[in-house]
C-alpha cells in the first residue's frame, strides 16, 4: 500500500474485515454479525456453457434497513454494524450473504466512506484517492489467492439494478474461473490487444469519446448494449490497477467519476447503474493482452424509462439499443464538468 | 395451416397483418395505424463477439396506454387499433415499433386472443389450439425468407420485464443470424443431441421433474439461472414446431399453460416472466441436432422481489441464483394442476 495504512480485523465467524486510513476503534459493547448457513454450488450450465453460482442463503439478505440500521454506517453504542470502527475512512469486508465462499471464490464489500448521503459521484478527491489504492490493493491481495483466477471490481447503484444498501459502496468477485465475458473479450486478443485497437478507432473518428486526458479515454463505443453505455480506459496498454501508476489510477477514477456526474445530470436523477472492472485475469498460467477498462452499464433510457433485459436480451443474447452511440455521446459530452 | 384458416391484410405502409380463424371486419373509418420512421442498424460488438440492434424510433413506442387505447384490441368506430378487425380469434402483425427491418430481421407480434383481459395463462383450450397453429405457421413462412437464419418465439410477460401493453401477447423476432444462446447451445452438439441427455438426466434422477406425460417433459433444470427456471421440451427428438405432430404440439403448449399457472400461484400475483422457445435454425445449411425447447424465466425470487441482473450477470457473465432447484421444483409442483 503505497498511500493508505491498511489494518485488518477478523470477526468471530472469522470473516476478514480491512479498515483503510484513519479510524477510531468500535465501541466497546461492538457485537460482529455473523454469517448465516447456507448452500454454495458452482453448477454448471451445459446449454449455455457456463458457471452458475447457487448461493442459497442470500433470501435472506439485509434489504434497504432504516438508515439508523445501515450495517455500513459506523458502529456506535447500541448499534453494531459490518465495520468494527466507530469512524474510518474507507473499509472492505467479507461480505455476510456471498455468492460464494472460500475454496471456490471470495465476494468482498467495498465501502467508499463512513458517510451515509453521497456516491461515488460526489466523493471528494481524497477519498476517491483513497479507494483507487483500495482497489489497487484487493486486485493485488486477491489476485495471489490459490483459489482465483479473476478479480472482478463492480458497483452496482440504485434500487433499480437491485441495491439493497443506500450507503456509498461497491463490490468484488473473486472468482475461480474465468467468467464468460472478460473470457470472451480475451479470446480475440490474437493479434495485439484488441482494446488497444478500439480505443485508437474511437480516437480516430473523434464522435464518441467524451475523454480524452492524462492517459484515460472515455467513450459511449459505437456497439453499445446499453443507450449510455461508457467506457474508460487507459489510453496506453496497462493490463490492471496494479500496472499503472498512482497518478495513472488517480486520473482513471477522476475519468470514472465525472462519467457518473454526467450520467446523474441527464435524465436530473441520481442515475441507476452497472459499473463494471475488467483487468487481467490471474493465477498460474493467465491469458496475456489484458487490457483494463470500465464499463458504465446505466439502466435508464430515458426519463422515468428503464431499459429492461426481456426475451431477446435474456434468451437469444442479443442486445437492441434504442439510442444512436453518436447521439448519446453528444447529450453526455454537452454535462461533462 | 391444418387447422386454421389465414387472412392476410397489408397495410397502408406495407406492414402485413394475418388474421388466424374466425373475424369480422374492421369498421368502415379504419385508419391504419403508420410505421415512424426510424434507424435500424446492426452493429458488431467485438468485445463480446456480438451482434448488437440498433433501433432508434422505437422510444416512441406506445407506453402502457389506456384500456380503451388498447392498440391490440379489436378496432371499433372510433378507434382504430393494430388490428384491422371488429372481432378475431387470433392475430400476427409485422411491428409498428420493431427491433430489426426486411431485409435483415423481422419482428411481429402474436394477439393470443381479441380478449384484453387474461393472459397465456388463462387461454381456453381452443384458444391454445389456434396459438399452437400460428405458431407453427409463422415458424415455417419466416424460416422460407432467404434474409432469416433464425425463428425465435418468446413471450415478455409484465410490466417488470419492460412490457409496455397488456392485452396477452407474445413476439417473433426472425434473426438473420444464428443469435449467441443458441449458437452456444448448438456448438455442444457434438456426439448426439445435448438436450436428449439434459432430458434423459432430469427424467433419470426424478427430483426436478414437474410433467412427464403425452410426450412432454418440464423440469427445473439442475443449473438454472433464475430462481424458479422451467424448461419444457419434448421427450423425444423434435427439431421444431413443425417437426411435431398437432396432438404434440397441443401437449406442448397445455404443458407450457400448466407452468404458466403454477407460477400465478406461487406468489399469489401474475408472475412476470420471459418465455422464449428455441428451435431448429434455418436457411441453406441449418445446424443439425436442435431439440426444440421452451424456457421460462420468473423474474420473482420472492413475493415482492425481483431478481435483479446486476454487476455479476451482466459485467462477467455469472449468474448467482438465490434457490436450490430441487426445492425450486418442489414448490411448483405442488402448484401444479
């Protein structure tokens, strides 16, 4: 950890917790959670050619508590929650409702700040330094655990993709195979690296790219999924967190949050999202050519208007997009600060 | 057609309507509804090795009208809906709003019935006998256009999942491409037919089967991705509707009822879901080897609560389902009738 202090607790059912920075220790009455049983499988799906986690004890999972029950606020006198601290700066911590479980895979919960109101949109610079060393830091831990070969980094915001915790954070899956989309994506790295490729066409051709500045590009790609659908990546090719510079990350996450700025001014709504990492897979033998880039998967097509995944989505696997890349970069790049 | 009788309409703007059985005229001041203009495109997603549909007059598309407006009800005088008709059985209509134009795709919307109220679930028998033959009709006239290489029939069943009417309906997307789920299931065909063994393990171990009988088998599948998943398929090799006799193709679909109304029951309120069937592709050299399927995908994990598809599902490819599908099957089949 080049910046941040890291000190690690482990709770009586033995889940790790990662305090980040500064923090004032839990109260003296602190009672840690525990992990309820549960039913883990990795099965696999034949038709589809792919893993499906069971995680059969998640029904029961924390749903939108009361904001005095946040289980991601501080822990005060009375109240206990996931983060042993009665202030802190940034926490990770073995999630309590996994969607699996050590051998086989790690789900971590990433808490962007002690402060309940926010997002990652209105982090302040500090703490938005903060969390590029966190994640750099989890990449770089997990990434030397016998059992993974993929660190997956993600958000996922908004009731409407799901949330069930208001407070400003994300997640990681640590997984024990490669998942089928950044398996996908590293399947055609046969001559260079594809990313690299694409990020040159977008900066060719200008009409998508919405940033393009210390070492990050940001663009709505022309074959988009999702009507505003961005990527961000780094204009040279750095495999992961861990290949880059600090300034490098630092201008990633800066890239990353004024994205989220402009999607929360679009539609005048704090906008519901995917945000999702690929970086380089890991393990023994890992494809080469990784390349690391984000991808903003916002779920609204409009005002008051989701975009849902229905019949051709979900049972054929193709995508129809209602919106013009072109267009949607032009609306973005007109609420960039 | 075996058993009904079709009559085709071509509209003002060249969108053709079937009428299926029985109907009455439309009213003397019919006025054809007329197709936006729009931007369809294909476009390549080499990240994920897809085709994406671009779209873009269908955000105009009528949004959850009033159920006088209904634009799938008969018309009246007054009201001039999609359907040329005072009364019908059944109907097929190229879509107003569609996802993909001739030459490269077709979209067309299949009326169950001229009834606003009810839905799949609560068809009559002659009603499921009429569908079970538009269907099949369709399947074969748009498998004989030279710019289709795939049939695919699905449902999108409430508002949850993005549906924007209510009258009972369903869709046919025609592909002009294998899309990627059935081009996955159908590179598996290797050493005999996939779904054959799929159907032959369920039936073997017993503990998901929910209908085993005249020729039709539904089961929870082992490696479900949703909560409450059914696939229904027949038990023997059947590439397609049009491969199956009358009497199976009936069974089939009264099968596909009885799951529908297991799932009205399981939490008490309409469930929604995504019906799609996957059948045989078509063209010059089809893939051999397809086994005609039905999958449904609830959308309810609990009263009240949807699965969502979030970072896991849609950023890496994972499904992570809440449920066990042995106890997944239990509880439906209880429900069944």
């Amino acid at each position: 950890m080049p910046h941040a202090v890291r000190r690690e607790i482990v709770q009586p059912d033995g889940r790790r917790v990662y305090l980040y920075g500064d923090f004032v220790p839990a109260p003296e009455d602190y009672q840690a959670p525990a992990m309820p049983n549960g039913v883990y499988q990795r099965r696999w799906n034949p038709l589809r050619r792919e893993w499906v986690l069971v995680a059969a004890s998640r029904q029961a999972r924390t749903f939108l508590p009361e904001r005095t029950a946040c289980p991601l606020c501080p822990s005060r006198p009375g109240h206990s929650s996931e983060i042993p601290a009665s202030r802190y700066q940034a926490a990770v911590f073995e999630n309590r409702f996994p969607a699996m479980v050590a051998p086989g895979g790690h789900c971590e919960v990433v808490v962007y700040t002690d402060q309940h109101d926010g997002s990652f949109a209105t982090l302040p610079d500090d703490r938005l330094q903060l969390l590029a060393d966190v994640w750099t830091d989890r990449y770089r831990e997990l990434s030397r655990r016998p059992d993974v070969r993929y660190v997956f980094i993600f958000e996922n915001r908004g009731e409407q993709v799901g949330v069930t915790l208001h407070h400003p954070h994300g997640q990681i899956y640590a997984y024990s195979f490669i998942p089928p989309v950044p398996a996908t994506e590293l399947r055609r790295q046969t001559r260079g690296c594809l990313q690299c490729r694409l990020i040159r066409d977008e900066l060719d051709g200008k009409r998508r790219v919405l940033i393009n500045g210390a070492g990050i590009v940001a663009y709505v790609p022309g074959y988009a999924r999702w009507p505003y659908e961005v990527h961000v990546t780094s204009r040279t090719h750095r495999a992961s967190l861990a290949a880059m510079t600090p300034a490098l990350r630092m201008s990633l996450l800066t890239s990353m949050q004024r994205v989220a700025r402009a999607y929360d001014r679009l539609f005048e709504t704090p906008m519901p999202y995917m945000m999702v990492m690929h970086q380089a897979p890991t393990g023994a033998k890992p494809p080469t050519q990784a390349h690391l880039h984000v991808e903003f998967y916002p779920t609204l097509r409009e005002r008051g208007k989701l975009k849902y995944l229905a019949g051709s989505e979900s049972g054929a696997g193709v995508f129809i997009n209602d919106t013009l890349a072109e267009e949607s970069a032009d609306r973005l790049r007109a609420l960039l600060e």
